[in-house]
C-alpha cells in the first residue's frame, strides 16, 4: 500500500507544521509513558517517525518492523544519517520470526490496515507474541468509529475521508492527505484535478472498518487484556494559537484515538 507514496506520506502526513501532525506529537508525549530502560518493538514503523521518537525519549532497545520496503529504506536512511542503535526489519506482522520479549510494543496507524478480524487477529497475536508477561502494548488508530456524516468536518485539517454510510464490517475507507483536501473543485479527485489552486500533493490509503467488538475480540483471543481507547491530547498552546473553535471539532470528532492493552498471562499454545 505505501510503496507508491512514501516520499509524499512523510512529506505531508509527518509535517510539523499541521494540526494533525501536532495533535499526534502531544498525544504520544502525553500518553506514551515512562521509557527509560525499556526494550520496545514498533510493529508497522512506516519509516521510524515514533521509532526515532521512542529511542530519544529514553528506550534501552528499540527494534522497528514494516513489511513496505520503501518505508523501511526511509528508516535506514535517516539511521545511517544519524546512528542510533536501532535495528529495522524487513518483514510482515502476521507472520514475523520471533524477536525476543519487549516491555513494550506499539503500533501507530497499523491496526486499521486490517480488513477482517481474522487479520486483526493476526496483527494482535504478533504482538503477544513479543510481549512479556506483564508487558504493556499502546497504540494510534484512526477513529473507525466516526461517522462518515462527520468526515467533511475533518477537511479544515487537512484530511478527507471517504467510505459507505452506513459502515459495516469490513467496508474501506480512504484517507487522504494533502493540498487537494483544502481544495473547493466539487469534482476533485486529488490525482487529476484540474483547479488552479490545486497541485494535486496528495498520499492516499485504505482502512477497514472494524467495530470495536471485533477488537475487544481479537485482543482477547491474542491474550492481551485490559484494552481501552482514549482520545487524543491537544496542547494548551495549540489551543490558544489557533483558538478554541479552531480544535473544537477535532476534540468532539477526532480523526484517530489511542488503545492500551496489558499481556498478564502466558499464551496457552
């Protein structure tokens, strides 16, 4: 799915400068937790944006895993620019050669990939599989529980979605990125448009809607316990650079959340 848009995804997904990009930063410094000394694999690292994050915020070992290599050569990359001990593999969560234990696993943006709950399950069983017991996973997932009434409200952020209404299991939803989401041609399709304000920079991707039982679900079945969903964090200088009103809308329909889960037992094989 990345292959074709890695350079234009950590151009426009990973910008400091958008509204997303700096709720995204907050959340994970507000509710990431304590680091330090901790070995911590990032499953679905895209190109290292958090892993990075994760090793400069104090994480002993850090191991980062995607199965795109083009988001993998990104990670290398900026390894090779500025070494820091991580380690990147080439590889697929769901059948991923075992790595070791980690005190921590995180998943940022991964999960919503997952097009049934027999992949959701799979996703979740990797990540069991590399915790240890008492070990704690925490991630980022778009907010498939949005209503699709509500994604027009997501454009001022630079983001637009598109997807069946009513949703049901399994429906897709696109997500995309960039300057065609500010754009006001009716007919804009990002790729082809033709409007004078329009350059077209957009990165596009599909995410399945699972319900939220289906996560409970597959979490339980991996033997991860204790999942919850919190919303999104914005910082008080955000909120009063732009203004209230301005985040407002992202605090009552925010475009992704964070889950938390606890390994406490041994998996039975």
């Amino acid at each position: 799915m990345y292959e074709q848009i890695a350079q234009e995804y950590q151009r426009l997904v990973r910008d400091p400068n958008s509204p997303l990009c700096r709720a995204e930063a907050y959340t994970f410094q507000q509710q990431i937790g304590p680091l330090d000394g901790l070995r911590v694999l990032d499953l679905g690292c895209g190109e290292g944006f958090y892993t990075r994050q994760l090793q400069q915020r104090g994480a002993a070992a850090v191991v980062g895993v995607d199965q795109s290599p083009s988001m993998i050569a990104l990670a290398r990359e900026a390894e090779a620019k500025q070494p820091s001990g991580i380690q990147y593999h080439l590889a697929d969560v769901c059948t991923l050669e075992p790595l070791g234990q980690f005190d921590l696993v995180v998943s940022f943006f991964m999960l919503n990939h997952a097009r049934s709950y027999t992949e959701l399950a799979a996703m979740c069983r990797g990540i069991a599989a590399h915790l240890k017991e008492g070990g704690r996973f925490f991630g980022f997932n778009h907010n498939l529980e949005l209503p699709p009434a509500a994604y027009p409200l997501l454009q001022q952020y630079g983001r637009t979605h598109s997807a069946p209404d009513p949703l049901r299991e399994g429906d897709p939803i696109t997500v995309s990125y960039g300057d065609a989401a500010d754009c006001d041609a009716a007919d804009c399709d990002a790729a082809d448009c033709d409007a004078a304000d329009c350059d077209a920079a957009e990165c596009s991707f599909v995410d399945y809607y699972l319900s939220r039982a289906t996560y409970r679900a597959a979490f339980q079945a991996a033997g991860l316990e204790a999942l919850q969903w919190r919303p999104p964090d914005v910082d008080p200088a955000d909120l009063a650079r732009e203004g209230e009103t301005f985040w407002q809308t992202f605090l009552a329909y925010p475009s992704f959340v964070t889950l938390e889960a606890s390994r406490q037992h041994a998996q039975i094989p």
